[in-house]
C-alpha cells in the first residue's frame, strides 16, 4: 500500500446496488475500515479507545461520486487529514477513493471528535497521544486549530 493508502480490496455483490454499481453506504463503509487501519498503524487501535472508554463520532459526512465502481473492481482509499483542533480533539479527514486503473472514483469528507462512552459527552484524547496523530498524512490544505 501507498504511504496515505489505508484500504485495498475487491467490490463484492453485497456491496452492489440496484444500478449494478457500488452502493452508497458502501463508501462510508470502506472509508470507515480505512479509518481504522490508518489509527491501528498508529498505534492508536479501537482496543485502545475502549481502554480508556473513549469511541469516535461523526457529525458530517459527505460523498462527492466521480465515477462509476461497479461488482468484482479493486478499489484503494487513501485519507489525509484536513483539520484537527488540538484543544478539543475534533478532526476533519479526505478520504479519495481510486478505482484499480488509477481513476478517482468519489471524495469522502468527514468531521468528527471523541465521546466518552459512559457519560456520552465529547472529550479530548490523551495527551499522550497527541505525537501519535503528528503521524497522519497531512493534507495541502491542512488546518491546525490551538
């Protein structure tokens, strides 16, 4: 895989909907794995967040299709980071989705934070893990908020 690649795989029939291409929900889905390989490779696993009762929540989700993914291609999501506000942990992802032949398929933008599970309110991650997600890949247009 590519450095910012975070998903490589084959559409399936599940996958597919009634105009015999990738369905929507799809998408959220591949990107959602690619989310979680890219924190695992950081050393910051869901197992990790459960430790410390913590788990991810979006407030946006947005998909920009481009072209057509349709049953049995290969396809690869690569993710940068857009925005990340230091003082409450919130993040913003790109997520691009290519075909096998290299073709942009659909852009998955994302915004989010951290809940704490047992008192369902927002917080921030550790300190200690701020270095972890210096890691990320880092968009052009990256925004840090202090």
């Amino acid at each position: 895989m590519e450095n910012n690649t975070y998903y490589e795989g084959q559409v399936i029939w599940a996958q597919i909907d009634a105009n015999r291409h990738l369905r929507h929900s799809a998408y959220a889905d591949f990107c959602a794995q690619a989310r979680s390989n890219m924190l695992n490779k950081m050393g910051l696993s869901l197992n990790e967040f459960a430790k410390r009762k913590i788990g991810p929540i979006l407030f946006r989700e947005e998909l920009i299709y481009l072209r057509e993914v349709k049953l049995d291609e290969h396809i690869s999501v690569k993710i940068e980071m857009t925005k990340f506000n230091k003082k409450n942990a919130r993040f913003s992802f790109r997520h691009e989705v290519y075909k096998e032949d290299g073709v942009k398929a659909a852009v998955v933008n994302v915004d989010g934070a951290w809940l704490d599970l047992e008192h369902r309110k927002l917080v921030n991650i550790p300190e200690e893990w701020h270095h972890m997600l210096e890691k990320l890949p880092m968009a052009e247009d990256y925004v840090e908020v202090i």
